[in-house]
C-alpha cells in the first residue's frame, strides 16, 4: 500500500505539480490500508452469510430457478432450471 501511495504521489507531483510531505504520503497509505482492510472484513462476512444449499422439494413439486440479464450492447439473456 505504502509503495503504490508513493507511486500515485510522484505521479501527481510530475503531471500536477502537488508535493506533499513524506509524513502525508504514510498517512495515506495507512488510510488507504485501513479501508482495505474494513472493505475485505465487511466483504467476507457477508460473503458466509450469503452461503446457501439447495434442499430438495416436497413429492410432487419440481423447482425452477430462473435468471435473466441485459448486456450495455444491446442483448439480453435467459437461463431457467428445473429440478425436483
């Protein structure tokens, strides 16, 4: 984090003209790892909340599960399962 900071700050001070103390440049990066950090948390936690298996249905009923998308082209899709 602290290496990709460094670099984004040398960018900005070649094409921007902004310099910034070397103090700021670990502030960042410690802000920046820190949200990682809570982001990745937050991300797996509802990641194994989300987890989910498929239970069989009752005699006689068949279950569908059904999915659909619109692409930025223009296409569309569908995808359908039944299983029992």
């Amino acid at each position: 984090m602290l290496l990709w900071t460094m670099s984004n700050e040398r960018n900005n001070h070649l094409f921007n003209n902004n310099k910034v103390k070397e103090w700021e440049i670990v502030q960042k990066a410690l802000n920046y790892w820190e949200e990682f950090t809570d982001h990745h948390r937050q991300a797996t936690v509802e990641k194994v909340e989300e987890i989910r298996t498929w239970k069989r249905p009752p005699p006689g009923w068949v279950k569908f599960n059904m999915d659909a998308a619109v692409l930025k082209e223009g296409g569309t899709g569908l995808g359908v399962v039944a299983r029992d």
